[in-house]
C-alpha cells in the first residue's frame, strides 16, 4: 500500500490488528501514537479499537511507577 491511510479493514483483519494492538500497549508497553506510527493507522483507530477490547488505558505521560519518592514541600523555610 502506499500513501498514509489503509485500505478499509475486514472483521478478521480487524480482529487480528485488535489482538496485536493489545500486546503492543499492555506486553511491549509501547504508547498509542507508538502503535499507530508501527501499523501505518491514526492513533484515533488505535485508541478506538483498544477501547472496544476493554483494555484500561494507562494515564497520559508514561510509567506511573515512581523510582525515587516525591519531593514534598518543605515547611521550614
């Protein structure tokens, strides 16, 4: 295929992208725009395809696991 967009997808062609797009995000950890730019889709399909797999989307900005605490505020300054 050429161009930025694919073809229309069939149910089996979307079936299997939604299986390989689930490993992507939840095994390989890679980000929705990642996964996009990987498959030659938008990250709107993406998104979309994975929402409709119930899968729970992380939060924006990576990781949520900390590998040093928070700093907190001192108050004796």
């Amino acid at each position: 295929m050429t161009g930025s967009h694919r073809a229309y997808r069939t149910a089996q062609q979307r079936a299997a992208d939604i299986k390989r797009f689930v490993d992507m995000y939840q095994n390989q950890k890679l980000s929705l725009q990642d996964i996009a730019d990987q498959v030659g889709l938008s990250y709107a399909t993406v998104h979309r395809d994975l929402a409709a797999a119930g899968v729970e989307m992380r939060g924006r900005g990576g990781s949520n696991t900390r590998k040093t605490p928070p700093q907190t505020a001192r108050s004796d300054r």
